[in-house]
C-alpha cells in the first residue's frame, strides 16, 4: 500500500514537472534562441575577420580585433564624448526628476495633470518627439529662436550645429525625467510622516527635514537611478542619429560623435562586423566596472531604513 502511493506521489509529481516546463518551454526556447545563442555568436564574432561576407575565408584573429580598438583614436575619443554626456546628462536627470517628483508630492492644485504632463513625453516616440525639438530649435523658423530675436534682433543661433552636445542633453531630460519622477514620487510616499514630524518637532525646518529625513530614506531609489542612468546614457545612440537626419550620410557633429556611432559605422558602413562586435564587448566591460563601482561605493551612502542581522540591509 504504501509503496503505491509513493509511485502515485512520484507520477504526480513527474506530470506536474512535466506541465511546469511545457508551460515556460516557450520562453527557455526564446530566451535560449535570442539571448543566449547570439551572446554566444557575438563573443565569438569577436574574434575573426567577419565581415558579413567572408564565410569562405573565415578566419579566427585572436585579440586583434581589441588591440585595434586600443589603438583606435577615433573609438578613444568618442568614449571620452560617450563620458563627458553621461557625467552631464545623469546628475541633471537625477536632481531634475527629484526636484519635480517633490514639487507634485504637495497638495498643489491639479496636481494629478501636472503629474500626466511631465510623465507624457516618456510615452511619446522617440521619432516624433527628435522632430518636434528639429522644428522648435530651427534656426529660421524655430520657436525659440523666435523668442530671442524679440530680445537681440537678427539674431539667430544654429542650436543643432553650434550646442549639439547641450541640445541632446535638453532631449534627454525632456524624454526622461518623467520616468524618473514617477519612481521618486513612489520612494517620497514611503518616507513615514513619523519620521517628519519628530524632526520638526525637534525644530528643524522644512528644508532641515528634507535634508535629514526625507533624503537619506530617498538613497536607495538615487542609487537604482544612478545605475539605470549610466547605462543608459553610455548606450545613447537614436537620438543623436535622428538629430542628424537619421541615415549614415546625416552624421552627427563631432561634438555628438559618441562611442555606439563610432561602432555603428564600423559594423553598417565598413562592415567590420568582428572589429565592432569587440567595441561592444569592450563598452560592456566598461558598464560593468562603472556598476561595480557604483555598487560598491554605495555602502557608503546608500541608506536603508530597515536593517538585517550583520549590518545594513
């Protein structure tokens, strides 16, 4: 007796492990056909001539492929470009996004449109809102250029060509500082109001209180939005393209020359598939160090309200 139900037990147990994989089967079998297969294609990739073409002269190169990247002076400065945007464009996302995410945690009037406002160009696609900005920042005929003839006639500034660097970062806080708002909006109503109000028992002010109070408990979405922001930013690539006009022969100005272009037109137009599968690879190292480092760091003054056995959470 008991030996048969322990072989009903075993053959229920084997058709509930049965039904569980043939359920996420499909997702193993994307997951294993999009992700894993290319990631492995591309490392090897890395490692050859490959040039979209050459199959029957295929050969495997070694680490040539990456010496030539250190040696590439063009990679080396569109790195330093991909750099200097992202230690602009992050802090400002971050410190924007924070002081509009405090602003609509007050009882202010509309405060829900205000909300839907500021979190619309997130939503809007990326295409039509590249050529909203071309059309207000015309040097002719743009909005803005309107407004500053009225203050110095015949005055009329290149925004596109003379500040492409100021302009993409203006775009990129346009696009994004929406979505940072709603995560901070999430961590302001997770400050208890307990914690507030003792502070200002004690006498400190409002801004007292937000320094002390609300800011260190803020810590842990700074930091999930410093990581996210990095990434993001040493990944930029669409927006300085469709600044240009989109296409290959439409590139960026040089200020814009960023290290994903750099890449882009090695991979699309010299057709060096394996030389630019190793600037992705090494982009990769790259985002893994800075992670790292950020993660790292973040013991530091990253602030956890509730803590584990052994130390901080």
């Amino acid at each position: 007796m008991a030996s048969a139900t322990k072989r009903r037990f075993r053959g229920r147990a084997w058709r509930e492990t049965r039904s569980f994989y043939l359920f996420v089967s499909p997702w193993i079998i994307g997951f294993l056909l999009l992700g894993v297969f290319p990631l492995i294609i591309g490392i090897v990739t890395s490692f050859t001539n490959y040039d979209g073409f050459n199959l029957d002269h295929l050969k495997f190169v070694g680490l040539e492929n990456y010496a030539s990247a250190a040696a590439d002076n063009e990679a080396i400065f569109a790195l330093g470009r991909t750099a200097f945007f992202t230690i602009l464009e992050v802090p400002l996302g971050i410190a924007l996004a924070l002081a509009i995410a405090v602003m609509l945690n007050q009882a202010v009037p509309a405060r829900g449109a205000f909300r839907t406002l500021f979190y619309l160009p997130t939503v809007i696609p990326v295409v039509a809102t590249v050529w909203v900005w071309k059309i207000f920042l015309d040097q002719n005929f743009g909005l803005l250029n309107a407004g500053i003839e009225l203050a110095f006639p015949n005055v009329a500034v290149h925004w596109l060509v003379d500040y492409p660097t100021y302009v993409l970062i203006g775009l990129t806080l346009w696009m994004g500082v929406g979505g940072g708002m709603v995560i901070f909006l999430a961590g302001l109503q997770g400050v208890p109001n307990e914690l507030k109000d003792a502070a200002q028992i004690d006498g400190a002010d409002r801004w007292r209180v937000f320094t002390s109070v609300t800011l260190p408990l803020l810590t842990p979405v700074i930091f999930f939005e410093l990581i996210l922001g990095i990434i993001g930013a040493l990944q930029v690539l669409v927006t300085p393209l469709l600044l240009a006009g989109g296409t290959l022969s439409a590139m960026p100005p040089r200020d814009n020359y960023y290290y994903l272009i750099h890449v882009y037109i090695q991979v699309f137009a010299n057709q060096r598939f394996g030389y630019g599968t190793a600037l992705l690879w090494l982009l990769f190292i790259v985002i893994v160090v800075l992670s790292v480092a950020v993660f790292r760091s973040s013991r530091y003054w990253v602030y956890y309200e509730a803590e584990t056995e052994g130390g901080k959470g």
